[in-house]
C-alpha cells in the first residue's frame, strides 16, 4: 500500500515543475504529515526530493530525475482507453486503475506536452445518463466488470418475471446504455449470445471449479452485436399499426415522437401530399397507449385516421382541452 503510494508521489512530482503538500495529499488521499514522512523516506531511498520551504513552498524533484517506473500494466492499459468515460470506470471499479495509467503516460512525455490530460478535460467531457434521471450504479456492476476483463465464468441470479433464473454466463462485454448497464454474455454450454440487464441480477459469483475461464472468440465484436441486438429489441417492440395524416411540420417531428428509424422508412414510402399539403402514412407502434403518449407532443400536426379507438382518445383529449381553454377564456 505505502510502495504503491510512494510510486504515485514520485510519478506526480515527475509529471509537474511542483506541488504543494495540500495538493499531494488530495492526490494521494492521505493527511499533509503523510506527505511529509513520505517525502522524507523517498529522500533516504535516494530519490531527489526537495521541500521548498514558505509560504509558496512545495515539493519538486532536482537534477532532472526521472523514474523508470512507467511501463503500463495490463490492467492500467486497458482502463487508459476508458479514461474519455471517468464515470464508467468509477461504477467498474477501474478509477484507480486509469489513474495510475494517466500518471506514468504524463510522466514519459516531455515537459512540453505534459498538461494534456488537463487541456483535454477542459475540452471534452462525457455525461452519459439521460437528463431528469438519477443514475443508479447496480451493486454486482465491480463483480461483472472483474468477470469480463479475466476472462472469467460466472453463476449468476437475475429476475426475469415474477421469478428468478440462474445461468452459468461467460461474460464478453459491458454496454452503458442511457445510463443503463448491460452484459453481453454466452451462455456456457449452449454457445448462444445473450444481453442481461445488470441491475437485475441478484448475486454473481465466480465458478468454482477448474474450468472457471473460457476461451473468448475472437470473432466476437462487441459494437456489431450491441448494435445489431439493439435494432431488433427496438423492432420486437413494434407490435402494433396506426394511420395518420401529418401536416409538413408533422412530418418533420415525427421521427422524434416515435421510433426513429422506423419513423423514416415509413415517411420514404408515403404518397403525394394532398392539396393541403398533409401527408397520410402507416407507422408501426408499441401499443395505443404508447402511441397516444407520443403522439400528443405533435398536436395539431397530426391526425389520427385508424385504428378508431385511437383516433377517439384523441377527440376525447380535444373535447377536454376545448372545454378547459373556452372556461378559461370566459373567466
């Protein structure tokens, strides 16, 4: 624990003209006076340190020294490509990991180019989850990720209905999804892909016997599955049909009211619009309820022709909206 922390203080002093021991004890999680009594142990091992005393003191390294303790771990490269995502790798358990990583890059680049880190940050940043949402972190996530960067089979428990199931998975991916985390994973023995919602597991633990790793196909890519897995579960939700006239500002909303790409085919196989201008298509939806939710955003730029029991939600809505704006009016 303390080898770790000195390697860290040493690769922090390297990568920075100078730090004050506030700043390295924010860094490295420890009080002012562990700084000091580290500093002072670095200083007996012969690594240069030096304490500029007052005011606008700090610590620094002298005569150029530069540590070789820079090559990446495993587990440190892996996690340097997440580092764009800070929020996945903290609910991974990966933070320290990708910390590390920063540290010993920073520290092999020259003087130059070491506030890179800082003017990318300043540059870009990732908030994945959706607005008006708080994102929870499901509790057997760190479990799941540890699985999936070893290699490792899993038994896990998850709700599925009223009940709960239990496979022997092989874990092969994660996908953050609209703050929502999912595991791709073959089911062992069967060879099939699955994907899991990982918020409904309710245990996790690694196989216990000789066999506990597989061997992970290569052909196996994880941006083709998730997307090939994601266009036919937006699809299977696609149960029912509705027939609507839209105005031409209808037709431009709707692809953001109802299934996106769904939305479009159907729009690129309507007709002519009619003498005003309005455009009739049939558009696939997951239910009447559903569709009558999404379809309210449009107000008057649509209309809808069938099926007729949702066309008479609608004239519903318009009895009650005229009823509610003419009282208003005459008040």
């Amino acid at each position: 624990m303390r080898a770790a922390r000195l390697i860290k203080m040493v690769l922090l002093l390297q990568s920075r003209p100078s730090m004050t021991a506030a700043e390295l004890a924010r860094e490295l999680e420890v009080s002012e006076r562990t700084v000091t009594r580290d500093a002072q142990a670095l200083s007996e091992a012969g690594v240069p340190v030096y304490a500029d005393r007052g005011r606008a003191g700090g610590y620094r390294l002298i005569g150029g020294y530069r540590t070789r303790l820079t090559g990446l771990a495993r587990s440190e490269a892996e996690a340097l490509f997440l580092s764009g995502v800070p929020g996945a790798l903290r609910e991974m358990g990966l933070e320290d990991a990708a910390s590390a990583a920063r540290l010993k890059v920073s520290a092999a680049l020259l003087p130059s180019l070491r506030d890179a880190s800082r003017t990318a940050s300043q540059r870009f940043h990732l908030d994945a989850p959706n607005w008006f949402k708080e994102p929870k972190t499901p509790a057997l996530l760190p479990a799941v990720a540890e699985a999936v960067w070893d290699d490792r089979r899993v038994v896990a428990e998850y709700r599925r209905g009223e009940g709960e199931v239990r496979r022997e998975l092989e874990p092969y991916g994660l996908v953050l999804k609209a703050g929502v985390w999912y595991l791709c994973a073959r089911v062992a023995g069967h060879g099939t892909y699955r994907v899991y919602r990982i918020d409904r597991f309710t245990a996790v633990e690694p196989v216990e016997s000789g066999e506990d790793r597989f061997e992970r196909d290569e052909g196996f890519e994880l941006p083709a599955f998730w997307e090939e897995r994601a266009e036919q579960f937006a699809r299977s939700l696609l149960r029912a049909e509705i027939v609507v006239r839209l105005s031409p500002d209808g037709v431009r909303r709707l692809p953001y009211a109802l299934d996106p790409q769904s939305a479009r085919e159907r729009l690129g196989e309507a007709g002519e619009p009619d003498a005003e201008g309005w455009v009739t298509v049939t558009v696939p939806v997951e239910s009447e309820e559903v569709a009558h939710t999404q379809l309210a955003s449009l107000g008057p730029e649509v209309e809808v022709l069938a099926p007729e029991t949702l066309r008479a939600r609608f004239v519903a809505d318009a009895v009650r909206l005229a009823a509610l704006y003419g009282a208003a009016d005459a008040r």
